[in-house]
C-alpha cells in the first residue's frame, strides 16, 4: 500500500519525501506540454508538479483536462525547475472524473481572472479557486485560535438555543418560525409547534449571562439571524458571532479583554497564515489597487499600538470640532444623543486616530434594556470597537445587575418582562457585576483577508432577496 499524503504535507516536508513512492490526490489546474500538470487539492495555495511518463496511453492524455479529479501514484524528485522544490514523477494515474474543457471555460474554473461577483453565481465551485480558497482555510484559522483564545483563558464553550421568542437587541426584524399555515386569516399560535410564536435568534447573550452567573466565564460562537433590510457589504442576514461573558467583569476589564482577544487572533493568524496572506496581499495589489504591503502592514498596524479609548461624549465632541474646522459635512448631523453613523465611525478610525477606537458610555437612548446605567442617568456602559475599513466590529457592555433598574429599563424600553422572568430573576439570585460583548466573525474575517465584500468571506451568503445553494 502507498501512503496517501496531501499537497501541503509533501510541500512542507520536500527533502524528507524525495526518492519516496506517494500517492497524491487532487484537481487539475493546468496542463502544459502534454506532460506537466499542476495539481492543488485545497490543502494549500500551492500546487503541486506533476511530470507525466512519456509512456502514457493517447486516450488517456485526452482525459487530462483542467478541472479533472485525479489520483497519481509517482515517486517524489528534486525538482530541476526553480518554482518549486520538489516535483511528482507520476507511475500510475487514475482520473476520477475527466472534465469536458467546453464547461469549464464558461465556468470560473477556466484559469483566468474572474470578478468576485462572478465567482458568487457559482459560489459552489468558488472553493477551488486560489482567491476564495485561501478565505476559507483563514476563516478556518481564526476559528481555530477563538476557541483556543477562550480555552487556554478558563472560558467554557456554551450552546445557546437557535429558537427563541425573544429579540435581545430590542431592534430590527426578526425570521419567523412556524409550522403553521399563515395564508389563514386568524392563526392561534396556541396551536404552533411550540405553542407560542418564535423566531430565530439575533443572539445568544442573554442565555450566556444565565451561564456565566454560574460558570463564571463563557463564551458562544454560532449563527445568529437578522431580518434587517440592508443590503450593504457589510451585512448578512446570517452571520456569525462570538459573545463572551464574564460575571464579576466591570466595563474596563470588558474593553480590555475585547483588545487582548482581538489582538491575539491578528498575531495568531500573521503567526499561522502567512502564505495565504501572501497571495491576497498580492491579490489586492494587483485587482484592487492597494498599495504595496497593503494587508500585512493593516494587520501589523492593530498591534503595534493600544487601542484609543474614548467616550461617546468626546467622540462626539471630536465630530463637532472637526467638522467646524475642517469644513467637512457629515450627512448625519452631529448631535449628542445620536447614534453614530458609519461615516462618523470612519472618520474618527481612518481619519482621525488612524487606529482602532473604542467608543464608550453611549446614551441610553440608543442601547439595548440590559446595558448598566451609568449615575449621570443619561449613559450606559455600552463600548464599541471601531476597526479601520470595516466600522463597527464588536458591540458589547457591562450588563445591569440590578434588579429594580433593570424592571425601570425594560420598562422604559417596552421590553416584555413576562417573557424574560427568567432573566429578571437571576437579579434576584446572588446577582453581580457581569459584561461581555459580540464579534462579528464574518466582519472580522473581512477585515484579516481585506475583501470589500462580507458575502466574499462566507460559504453562503445570506442576504436580503439572496438564498440561494
Ligand atoms: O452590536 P450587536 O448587535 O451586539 C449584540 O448582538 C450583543 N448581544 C452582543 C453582546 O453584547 N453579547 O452585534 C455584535 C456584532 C457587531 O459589532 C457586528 O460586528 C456584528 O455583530 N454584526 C453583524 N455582522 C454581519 N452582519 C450583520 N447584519 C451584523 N449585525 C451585527
Ligand atoms: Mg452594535
């Protein structure tokens, strides 16, 4: 039997295989001289040199065309060209499944340069490309590295439900579920496979603070749902998010953990990823005109300094000044009081402090029920993290452990308390200072690979008219 190895195994260990008989599988990205195929089978951005015998069958050779699925069998050779360092001599090959060339040149796997958009339409082919490929094995790291960030940190992995009858944010529409018909005039919910109406949840927040004033220290990382409207680069209808919570955690150790874990997984992923952000780096010099060192550089940028640290109120003082000195005008008005916009966002991240910000103690107004109230009666301990390019990329607080506050907030903020009893009552069961926040992963993968477009950095974009694969 010949041992099976991948592309990135034979690559990484050249020296040890050379002389060895392997077996190697993959797909077919070029074929040149009737003899020299490329192979990449996913595990790396590089491929792999095959050099066919000359003893090959015609009718076989005609089988050899890009895109095909194949198995070589060959002995490992210290390449002669400078390309690469090792090369397959190939002793026996088996096509999987030889591809016509008519389909693959209307498709994207036809080699050439092919626009994002396009590579959307066939989303379920965009895998094998270098591009949407090298996302994917860093979407993958950065998984990898949260989990490890949390465990190596004593924070246990939770699972919050899906299904819910809540909206935690207070805001935005929600996806209905339901096995009822709903073309009839008067449904009864009664009568609902739950008995009640439910919807899929924006977030598992307030079941990890359940978790966490018992835990100590949790963390969820699952999908969340919003029936929200915009159909910008930056939203999905479905996306992912990672929410720590800790209890006896005050805003401060709040903020500086979101700064510690953010950076740790930008020093993780330039630790473990550098040949994929080698290629995208090229990729964005080269298609989307980015300067030389574009990504590297943006992503050595977020550890090299501490994070700017600002109240709502100074930010907004900043705003005002700015756009009195400088003449520009923000479509938003600046008002306090006012939730900020992304340009405002913008300017104070890639204008202003040319680093990440985050904005702290925003007004009541425009936060969701569970944020602590600060004395002022005005604030509460909500922070943001601002990141260059991409905006809001955390939204978290401190929680309000107070039971009557949070009766007085809830009110105040037409929060049905009947359907959150369980919430309210852990404020009457040892209740204490507790916080925590919510990554948006997909937005943070944007922001490491540097792509314009969120729906670029997931498998399946969900978005507003768009469920398709
Ligand atoms: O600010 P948000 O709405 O906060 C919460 O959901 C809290 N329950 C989190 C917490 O305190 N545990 O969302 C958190 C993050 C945002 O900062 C953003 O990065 C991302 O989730 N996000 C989206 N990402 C992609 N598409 C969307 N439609 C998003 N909406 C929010
Ligand atoms: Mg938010």
């Amino acid at each position: 039997m010949v041992k099976k190895y991948s592309v990135k195994e034979l690559l990484n260990k050249g020296k040890l295989f050379i002389d060895k008989k392997v077996l190697i599988e993959g797909w077919i990205r070029s074929f040149r001289y009737s003899i020299f195929v490329t192979l990449n089978d996913g595990s790396t951005i590089q491929n792999l040199q095959i050099i066919l015998s000359n003893k090959l069958d015609k009718k076989l050779i005609k089988k050899i065309t890009i895109g095909s699925s194949i198995r070589v069998i060959g002995i490992v050779k210290k390449s002669i060209g400078t390309k690469q360092y090792i090369e397959l001599q190939s002793l026996k090959i088996t096509i999987y499944e030889s591809v016509d060339p008519v389909i693959i040149q209307k498709s994207i796997l036809q080699p050439k340069k092919h626009s994002l958009e396009k590579l959307r339409e066939q989303a379920h082919l965009r895998f094998r490309t270098n591009i949407f490929s090298c996302i994917m094995r860093i979407r993958h790291h950065i998984a990898f590295c949260i989990h490890k960030y949390f465990h190596e940190h004593g924070f246990f992995y939770l699972h919050t439900p899906i299904i819910t009858t809540l909206n935690c944010e207070g805001t935005g529409r929600m996806f209905q579920i339901t096995t009822m018909d709903l073309k009839k005039k008067l449904v009864d919910y009664e009568k609902d496979f739950f008995k009640c109406k439910t919807y899929l949840s924006v977030s598992g927040q307030l079941e990890a603070e359940t978790a966490s004033l018992g835990l100590g220290k949790v963390y969820t990382f699952g999908p969340v749902f919003r029936a929200e409207n915009s159909n910008t680069s930056r939203h999905l209808s479905e996306f992912w998010m990672i929410e720590p919570e800790i209890a006896f955690y005050h805003l401060k150790e709040n903020i500086n953990l979101a700064e510690n874990f953010l950076k740790f997984i930008i020093r993780y992923i330039i630790d473990n990823s550098m040949e994929d952000l080698i290629f995208l780096n090229k990729y964005l010099e080269k298609w989307n005109q980015k300067k030389k060192n574009y990504l590297l550089e943006k992503l050595e940028l977020i550890l090299k300094f501490p994070f700017k640290k600002i109240s709502y109120t100074e930010a907004i003082k900043i705003l005002d000044e700015e756009e009195k000195k400088k003449n520009i005008k923000f479509l938003h008005p600046i008002i306090w009081g006012m939730d900020l916009q992304s340009e405002h966002e913008q300017y104070l991240v890639d204008k202003y402090f040319k680093i990440p910000v985050i904005v702290f103690d925003y007004p009541c107004s425009i936060k969701a029920f569970y944020m602590r109230m600060n004395n002022d009666g005005k604030t509460v301990r909500a922070m943001d993290v601002l990141f260059p390019e991409i905006g809001e990329i955390i939204g978290g607080s401190q929680r309000e452990e107070r039971y009557d506050m949070l009766l007085q907030r809830m009110k105040d903020t037409n929060t049905d308390k009947n359907k959150l009893w369980w919430y309210l009552d852990t404020r009457r069961f040892g209740s204490v200072p507790h916080s925590g926040f919510g990554l948006g992963f997909d937005r943070l993968v944007q922001f490491v690979t540097g792509m314009n477009n969120i729906r670029d950095v997931i498998p399946y974009p969900r978005t507003p008219k768009n469920a398709e694969f």
